[in-house]
C-alpha cells in the first residue's frame, strides 16, 4: 500500500465517526496499538523537541525504507504519533521527504488540537521528515 493509499484510508476510517470526541476515541485506540518503542531508544536524543508531552520517535532504514517506533507518555500524543506512522513507516525516505501529508487537514486533526498539541504535531512530521532526510543520505 503506498502511501496515498494509506492516508486514503485513514480518512475513511475517521469520516465514520459524527464528533470530535468519537475521533479522540479513536486516536486513543491507535495509541494503545502502537507497536512500543525499544527501551533503548528511549533516551533524550530520541525526545521530539517541540512537543508538550515527552514523545520518543526511533527511525531505521531496511532496504531502502525506514521503520519508525515510538512512545508517548500522554494517550493523545501516542495516538498522533501512531498515526504518523501508520501513514510514513515502510516507506522510502524521498516517499517521506515528498508527503504532504493531506490527511491531517482532510480529518480536522490540526484544527481540533489545542495549540499546544498542534506545535506538537507539526514537530513529529518534522522530525520524521528529518529523519528521513539523514537516512536518505546514509547509503
């Protein structure tokens, strides 16, 4: 599935929800699934700064594709973190750089965040981004 295909049904599966509060249900649950983060990366190099809680984000290339892990310690951060993955990882690290990421619009996410939590969001796919851009120049 690339990754247009991947936001596609992202955006499918939030239009079945009538409220804001159903959708951070849903946030939550994608949280609770996030495949956890090795304990050894979870150190202060891996912090995504600009985020008001503490979200640890790992990146590794496999055959050209890069794999992401996280974890968060507040439920609504794990679940934007597990989106993000859901939609980038297993993707090429131009894939990545070239995203422009239209599910967060398409769903309201950025625009049903607080402040906060949307300074928060912007810092995950950037960091993700230069993730992607560090490990593209890794041959």
């Amino acid at each position: 599935m690339n990754i247009a295909e991947k936001e596609q049904e992202l955006i499918d599966s939030f239009s079945i929800y009538d409220d804001w509060m159903e959708k951070y249900e849903y946030i939550i649950e994608l949280g609770k699934d996030l495949p956890l983060i090795d304990a050894a990366f979870k150190k202060e190099e891996n912090v995504i700064k600009g985020c008001q809680s503490t979200v640890w984000l790992h990146a590794e290339k496999k055959d050209d594709k890069i794999y992401f892990t996280a974890d968060a310690d507040a439920i609504i951060a794990k679940g934007i973190i597990a989106l993000l993955i859901d939609v980038m990882s297993g993707e090429t690290p131009q894939t990545i750089l070239d995203s422009d990421l239209k599910f967060i619009k398409e769903i309201g996410l950025q625009e049903h965040l607080s402040p906060t939590r949307s300074n928060g969001l912007v810092a995950m796919v950037k960091q993700m981004k230069l993730y992607a851009l560090a490990l593209n120049l890794k041959k």
